[in-house]
C-alpha cells in the first residue's frame, strides 16, 4: 500500500535508495534500514534496480518501476566498470561509502520543497558518482563525507542531523569552478549527446582523455598557450575538455605543438607522461582501441618511431627518421645522413643533436638506400688492391665514378658496388690472352714511358690494347694485369705528346732553341741567365720529368733585338775577325767579350753596317 505521508519522487534527476530514505524520514521511521527490513527489501536490491525490491518501493511510494529504476547501478566486466543511467564508469568513479553532495542544491530543496521538512532533501543521480566534482547549478565543488554509522545512504536523517553544519558549508565563499565536463557528464547519465567527438567514447574515457590532456598542456608552456586566457588557472581536465571536444584535429595540434617546440631526442620516445602510461595501461582494453589509434597515429608520424618499436601499442610502420636511427638503420655515418637530407631539401640547416633532427622516412627511403649501396675509397681500393694514390687517379679521372662530390668539405668519395662491378668486368672482358708469358705488368709500362696506372687501365677498359691478361689468383687485383710493353707504350707516348703540343705550343726544349738560333751549346744558359730568353718547367711529355722549356715569344724578341757573330760574318762573306776588329774601332763591343764556349752577338741598332762594307771592300782590294 501507499504509505500516508507521500514523497514526491523526483523524476529523471533521484535514484531509488535517495527516495526510499525520504520516503522512511516523512513516515516517522527510525532509519532507512529498518524501513527497509520492514518490508523485507535490501539497500543492494534496490540499489542495483532489483525487480522485486524496485516493485515494493513503488507500491509504497506510488511512483513507476520504470522511473525508480531509471538510475539502477549495474556492474560491468568483473567488477571494474559500472552504468549508472546511459553512461559507464570505471572503478575508481565510483562514490564509495560516501555522501557527496552541494550543500546550496540542500539549502534550496529545504526552503523550497512541500513534502514534510525531513523528505525534502535528495539525492542527485550526478552525485552518485566521483567522475562530477562540482555542482553544474551552483558552480561548487560537491562536499563529501563517510557514511555515519547506522546511516548507510540515508541522506535525508543525514542532513536532519547536520543542518547547520551543511548551512555554515553553503555559506563558505567558494571560487566559481569550470563545469562543463561535469555538465557533458550528467547529460551522458541522462542520455543527452552534445558531444559529437567524446560522445563516440564511454564516459569515463572520455573524462580519463580530458583529464590526461589537460595536465599534459599544463605541464608544458608550448601547449598551455593554446588556452585561452579564461582557461589558464582552470583544472586539467577543463583544460583537456576544451580541446578534446573541438576533435582528433585540435587533439593532434596539441601533440605535434609540443613535439615542434620540445624537439625531443630519440631516447625521449616515452616523453608523454601520465597521458602516455594511462594510453598503454589500456591498450589492450576494446574501448580505450579508438583513442589509442589517435594518440599513436599522431606519435608515430611525428617522433622516429620504427617498425617494433613499443609506442602505446607496436608499432608497425615508420614514419620518420631521426638521423641516428637513420644511420643504425642504413649503415651511414650521421654527418653524412646530415649532408644528404640538406642536399636533398629533407631537412633545413637546424644546428640540433643528430638524435633531434627527424625527416619523412618514406622521402628519404630511396636517398638513404642508395647510399647505403655504396663503398668507401678505402673499400674500393682494398677490394682491387691498390695504393690510396692510384685509388685517387682512379676515381679523379672517371674510371670509377663518384656518388657524392662536395665543395664545402674534402673530396668525399662514395662508389656504387655496381660502378665498381662495371669496372673489373670492362677489364676482364678486354682479356685477349690465356697465358701471360711475353707480357708486362702495368708497372713496366708506366718505368717505360713515365706514364701513371691510370693511363694503362684506360687503354684497357677502352679496348684498346690486342693482348691483354689477369693472372689467375683467389681475389681480383689490378697488379695481376698483364698486357704488351711495346703496343701499351705506342699508344700511351704519342697521345700523350700530341695532348702536350697543344696546350704547350708556345714552347720548345733548350736544344731546340739552340739549334734555331744556330748557337753553341752553353749560348743558350748564358742568355738564360741574362733574362735575353724566358724559360719554364714544364713535363716532357716523352720522359714525364720536368725540364726547363723556351718560350719562342722570347726567342723571337732575342732575334729582333739581336745579331750572333756567325749570322753577321755570313751575311758579309767575311771572317769574324774583321767584324770584330771593325766594330772596335767603332767602339762597340761583342756579348760577351770573350769568345769561349758561348756565341757572340751584337745589339742589332748598334751594328755599323757601311763600315763593315767598308772594311770588307778594302781586304779584297
């Protein structure tokens, strides 16, 4: 039956124990315990909405089944997780052996409500669990407090006896608190979705996320600027709920900010904090999976996470490199990693720690791996056997072409394994001869005509050579190579003097310039010395040595400016003596004055040419 004094069941907003302990208060019982044991009904049965306990509670109250049991608390998935309403919680959300409650929300219901002074008080559905701290209507944190004994969840004879007590808390200036999650809360209880983002999550993820994100914003100046002013000094989890509710794009700009200005080192991959050990303590529950992707999608394309790597889950794919994982990964040395991601426009000229310097690692796949194909100089030439001076001619003429050439710094040298390949099959496919016997080594060669080892391989690998062999040995070496003295040596010469005539045709050896100016033999030192003929080191394209060359420029200007003895004693039909004597007398002397082992001559603008006539004509008289 109706009991006789009746209590108002507050529809949508009370459970059913929050009723039933007004109801047993207006009805002059004791407690709620012993109105319960009157009829038999259990505080856990119609706490968990059982059908019979809820049927009593309605027949005494008048109130539907349907609405006492509209907030009946169900437990999930052994005992960790539990609905109240149309929303989830987990264990630690829910209130425990607590009254929570807002002491101005109580002062309103007293002055307010028509039933009987002691049934006026209820309980709000929202206060039943801790994920809401702050009453939404008054914007205060709710007051929580222990169970007094004997008064399990009677709330109603708990605020008969604590009146003044709730009076003097309601009276206590409190700082106006941010309630919008708490406010997102009650109307996920209530089965209201005003959230197209969080409203996809259970609630107690959603809140979790929020509160996660929101003190990892807090906790880094990059991120906390991202509040607006209102919310600089509101709590985390107002803080993350400003963002989380914008979306996965407003969540990822926080991340990506934070990695932009942190600039974490490879060791910092776990840099995440609390929001990151609460990802991986759940990362294997179903209903965390959707956040978990989020979170590791924006970490993994934005720190150089590799395939295997533990993020929040394994990771399966790598996004971005840092140099140093970069340079485990492909083998390279991470100043070189450095220069081809620069040159390659991958990376900008930051001046950070190589383990700080990430870049697309799908971009960089292609650059890093064919490098990673190459060899050092000092590979190559022990693969072929050769000393790092023919290893340098190699490379420095082309034979074995070069990956990487740089101006900035010295010459650095990277050979493709497949360059190097080509190489030794160019030379052994220009094998002509089974047997090396009547051949020379490269060695005799280049003692025959002073030429380098590069000029006999490239008479090899251009086929130029008729016989050609490798002496049979376990490895290949440019030192078995065996081809003809006298065919290498008639290629080599004479295209190397031609190569010299026409870039030196300006000069002419000293023997040559002596028999031109039709001199003795040490004539041409003395002009030398005197500066009359201007002379060079230059190569002598036959002996590779160096030697003092003429210029002919200064040849011809000493023929100009000057007349040898012997020229003027022909040109007249005389004997020297008489061009001597004659030019004494005229006062001009030979250079030099001493005839010896070096040819006289005479300034050509001082010779008296009417007086030696002269003198001539008389002698033959």
């Amino acid at each position: 039956m109706v009991l006789p004094v009746p209590v108002t069941h507050r529809i949508g907003r009370e459970n059913a124990i929050s009723l039933a302990s007004r109801l047993s208060a207006g009805n002059g019982y004791r407690s709620l315990r012993l109105f319960l044991a009157s009829g038999r009904v259990s505080l856990r049965d119609l706490y968990v909405g059982e059908e019979k306990a809820i049927a009593k509670l309605a027949h005494w109250s008048g109130a539907k089944p349907t609405d006492l049991s509209q907030f009946a608390v169900r437990t999930e998935t052994k005992r960790k997780y539990w609905s109240l309403g149309h929303a989830t919680f987990n264990k630690e959300m829910r209130r425990g052996n607590r009254f929570r409650y807002c002491p101005s929300c109580i002062l309103h219901d007293c002055r307010q409500g028509s039933e009987q002074p002691a049934s006026r008080p209820f309980v709000r559905v929202q206060w039943l669990t801790r994920a809401v701290v702050n009453c939404t209507d008054h914007q205060r944190p709710l007051i929580e407090v222990q169970f007094p004994k004997f008064q399990e969840d009677d709330f109603a004879r708990y605020v008969t006896a604590n009146f003044s007590t709730i009076e003097a808390q309601a009276a206590d200036p409190v700082t106006d608190e941010g309630v919008e999650v708490d406010r997102f809360i009650e109307n996920r209880i209530l089965g209201v979705k005003e959230e197209p983002y969080l409203d996809r999550f259970e609630v107690h993820v959603a809140v979790e996320l929020c509160s996660y994100l929101g003190k990892f914003m807090k906790r880094h100046e990059a991120t906390s600027s991202l509040l607006p002013a209102s919310l600089q000094s509101a709590s985390p989890r107002e803080a993350g709920f400003y963002v989380a509710r914008q979306g996965a794009d407003a969540i990822r700009n926080v991340i990506v900010t934070f990695i932009n200005v942190r600039k974490p080192s490879t060791a910092e991959k776990f840099l995440f904090g609390q929001l990151g050990r609460w990802l991986r303590s759940n990362s294997a529950v179903p209903r965390y999976a959707e956040t978990v992707s989020l979170l590791q999608d924006i970490a993994v394309r934005n720190l150089p996470f590799g395939a295997g790597d533990m993020c929040f889950v394994p990771v399966h794919e790598r996004h971005l490199h840092s140099v140093v994982s970069a340079s485990l990964e492909y083998g390279l040395f991470e100043k070189r990693v450095i220069q081809l991601m620069r040159d390659s426009k991958l990376i900008g000229p930051q001046n950070l720690h190589p383990s700080r310097i990430f870049f697309n690692a799908e971009q960089a796949h292609g650059i890093l791996e064919e490098a990673s194909r190459t060899l050092t100089s000092k590979e190559v030439r022990e693969e072929l056997g050769v000393t790092e001076k023919v290893m340098a001619d190699i490379l420095g003429t082309g034979l074995i072409p070069r990956v990487e050439n740089r101006a900035d710094t010295r010459a650095y040298a990277r050979i493709r394994k497949e360059d190097v390949e080509q190489f030794k099959a160019k030379i052994m496919a220009a094998t002509t001869e089974s047997s090396s016997g009547g051949l020379s080594t490269i060695r005799d060669v280049c003692q025959a005509c002073g030429c380098s080892t590069t000029d006999v391989i490239a008479l090899v690998t251009n086929a130029k050579l008729s016989s050609v062999t490798m002496v049979k040995s376990e490895a290949f070496r440019l030192n078995d190579l065996r081809v003809d003295l006298t065919e290498a040596v008639g290629l080599i010469v004479p295209a190397r003097v031609a190569e010299w005539e026409k870039h030196n045709a300006g000069f002419i050896k000293l023997d040559d310039a002596r028999v031109a100016l039709q001199v003795k033999s040490l004539t041409i030192s003395y002009l030398v010395q005197r500066g009359l003929i201007v002379v060079k080191k230059l190569t002598n394209p036959y002996t590779m040595r160096r030697q003092d060359y003429a210029t002919l420029e200064s040849i011809r200007a000493f023929e100009a400016e000057y007349i040898m003895l012997g020229e003027l004693s022909k040109l007249y039909d005389t004997h020297p003596i008489v061009i001597t004597t004659t030019m004494e007398k005229a006062g001009v002397k030979t250079s030099p004055e001493r005839a010896g082992l070096v040819s006289r001559f005479y300034r050509r603008a001082e010779v008296d040419a009417h007086r030696i006539a002269e003198a001539v004509a008389r002698l033959r008289k």
